[in-house]
C-alpha cells in the first residue's frame, strides 16, 4: 500500500513539474524576442553604422553648418576680390579723394604693369583662402584652397574695376583741388579778354590794352599782365619783317593780320586747354570762322602805284550768310574707329554717300545729313570720336592759326 501511494506522489509531482517547466521555458523564450525586437528598433543598420536615427542628425548638423558658412562666410569671388584689391593697394596706395594721398607710381602706369604685378602678388600668397574648405582641403595635393590657384581668373576683372575707381577718384580731386580754382578763375578772365580783344582788336594800342587791362589785368581774379599781352599781340602783322614794313608804309602801328580774329580765338583755346588738363574737364571752345579781309596789302597797293600798273587781286569776296558758323563739327560714331584712316574714310562716306538707303554702321542718315549742311556752311573739319577715342579730320583747308586754334581745343585727339 504504501509502496502505491509514493507510486502516486512521485507521478504527481511529475505531472506538476513539467507544466511549470513548459511555461517557464516559454517565457524567457517571449523575453528573449522582446529583447530581440527592442535591440533592432534601438539600433539601425544603415550605411553610417549609427545609433538610432544618428544619420538625420549628422545631416542635419552637416546642413546647419553649410548654412552657416553660406551666410558668415565669404565666397570665392570676395575672397578673391579683397587679396587682389590688397596687392594693388600695396603697389598703388589706396583710392581715396584726398589729393597727395594715392602714390604716384601708378599715375602714369598701364594696364599691362597692373596686371603682371597682381599676378606675381598672387603667385607667392599660398596661404589658405577659404577657410571652411580648410580642413577637407588640407592634405589635398596641390594647395587647391589658395589665392593662387583660385584668385587668377578674377584678375583682370577686378583690375578694371580698380583702374576705374582710380579714374574717377582722380577726376574728383582735379576738380577739387587748389590748381583747378585757379585755371576756372583764369579761364573766366580769359573769357572776358577774349570779348574786349574781338571787340576793341581795330582800335589803338593804347585803348586795347587799357580795356585788357581792366577786364582780365593784374587786379582781377585770375588775370595778370602776360594775358594782357598775349591778347593785345594776337593777329598782329608785326610778326615777320614784311608785317613791320607794312605798318611802317601804312603808318598804321595798330594793323592786325587779316585772320587775327581767329588768332584770338586760339589764345583763349590755349586756356581752355590748361583749364582742362587742372581739372580733368573736356570743355570746348565752339569757335566761328571769322570773315576774312581779302584786299590788298599796303605794300602791294605801294608796289603797284610804283610799277605804274594795277595789282591783280587773286581772291574773290564771296558773300557767305553764314560767317558765324563754326568751323568744326563733332560727330559721335555709332561702332569703333581702331585708326585714323577708318575715321577718315567713315567722314569721307558721310559727305558723299553713294545710296543713302544703304546701310551704315557709324553713322546715321540723319548724320549725314548734318554733315552736308555743315560742309555747305563752311565747316573746315570734322571731329568723330567713338566710345575711347576721337579724330580731327579736316575737309577744307586750314589756316595756319585755324591748325593751332584747333590742335589746343583738341589736343587728346588723332589729327593724322
């Protein structure tokens, strides 16, 4: 009996051990896959290798970062900028509006000198120019984040730029500065000497130079004596030994030449000239041509009385309506004139079109137009400029002080 109760006991302790063995084996079995499944959500296998979703935030940061750059951070073209403007500072001087401030060793200097410089300068500047790209770039071959790789293209751009900061800086102090007051206040008294002198030129000495005197003479700003003299001797006949002999004959110490109006027209040129070149300006002087005394001389009236026999006269006083018109006319090319003979004939072409329909790249029918009238009228030569350059041609011929008269009010352009 006893041996079939501990029969019973051990079978039912049996029985009772082997669920609870089943439904433990089962539950580390369902930890062990929870565990399993956190660890894939925790960790994520992607091609970084990172924790979780550690690949956005690295791209976020790297993101941040560009953005960063992009705003603070300067580009490759202001980089650039700033190391050439700094080697030709150091060659120049800086471009200020200061007179005497900027070096004079570039005042004179051309493109060509600039730009051999600026490139040296940037041929020895190896130091890094970006400095974001700094650390990808460092153990890069070649120095590839340099002003000297990446700064050449930018040269010549950025040099032209320079030159015309330079320019007009320039022009701002000439046209400030002491020196240029005094050619305005000069040119002003000029101008005046230039009315008397038309006006007062077949009076006596004594009266031109008095009216000279007071209108631009030693006590008015910007006058002095030697313009006095310089308007009081223009045109006169004196100036070779046939014109003393002709005052001598005619008694008449006060006798001009025949063009001396033009002559004064050439003095004050002279003065607009010096004005120019103090203050950078480009004034005109509009000249007229003056009418022309085409009787004889007095000593050839003297030698015909001796010879008993009338001079003969070889010019014809030929009534022109239009004395006061001037003697050149500028023109404004619509294309590039590279040389003076392309000038001259693009002015030969404007005055005597073949077919006036036919198509012209400089000048315009209504140019052409212009011209012709102006030739009718008495315009002795024509001045056609183009964006950087300009040409004085003649069409007629010119008198010796006409040449002059116009060389000084012309004198930065092409005469041949």
């Amino acid at each position: 009996m006893n041996k079939i109760l501990k029969f019973f006991g051990v079978f039912a302790v049996c029985c009772g051990v082997m669920p609870a063995f089943a439904v433990s084996a089962g539950t580390v079995n369902a930890a062990n896959g929870a565990n399993n499944a956190r660890g894939l959500a925790l960790y994520n296998t992607s091609t970084e290798g990172a924790r979780g979703y550690q690949g956005q935030a690295n791209a976020y940061k790297a993101n941040q970062r560009n953005t960063y750059y992009m705003v603070t951070q300067q580009s490759v073209d202001t980089a650039c900028r700033e190391k050439i403007y700094a080697c030709l500072t150091e060659y120049c001087g800086d471009v200020t509006v200061v007179p005497g401030q900027r070096s004079s060793k570039c005042q004179y200097a051309t493109e060509s000198e600039l730009y051999n410089y600026t490139m040296l300068c940037l041929q020895k500047d190896t130091s890094v120019l970006m400095a974001q790209y700094d650390t990808n770039l460092r153990h890069s071959p070649g120095a590839m984040n340099t002003a000297a790789r990446l700064c050449p293209p930018y040269v010549q751009q950025e040099l032209m730029s320079y030159l015309s900061m330079a320019n007009m800086a320039d022009q701002l102090s000439k046209s400030h500065s002491d020196l240029c007051l005094q050619r305005r206040q000069e040119l002003e008294a000029a101008m005046a000497c230039h009315s008397v002198a038309l006006a007062y030129g077949n009076e006596t000495s004594s009266m031109l130079n008095n009216q000279l005197t007071d209108y631009c003479g030693a006590g008015v700003p910007g006058g002095s004596t030697e313009m006095v003299t310089r308007f009081a001797n223009a045109g006169n006949v004196g100036a070779s030994v046939w014109g003393w002999a002709e005052k001598i004959v005619s008694l008449d110490l006060n006798k001009k030449a025949a063009d001396w109006q033009a002559a004064v027209d050439a003095v004050l040129a002279g003065y607009t000239n010096r004005m120019n070149l103090a203050c950078g300006d480009d004034l005109k002087l509009n000249t007229v041509s003056h009418p022309t005394n085409n009787e004889p001389s007095t000593l050839q009236t003297v030698a015909a009385l001796a010879v008993g026999a009338a001079f003969p006269t070889t010019n014809q006083v030929v009534e022109n309506p239009y004395e006061s018109w001037s003697i050149y006319m500028e023109v404004q090319s619509r294309s590039e004139l590279w040389d003076y003979k392309t000038a001259h004939q693009v002015v030969n072409a404007g005055l005597n079109p073949g077919n006036v329909f036919a198509e012209n790249a400089f000048l315009t029918s209504a140019q052409m137009d212009d011209m012709q009238t102006a030739y009718k009228r008495g315009t002795k030569a024509f001045v056609i400029r183009d964006s950087a350059r300009c040409y004085v041609i003649p069409v007629a011929e010119l008198s010796a002080t006409e040449r002059s008269l116009m060389a000084q009010s012309f004198a930065n352009c092409i005469s041949q």
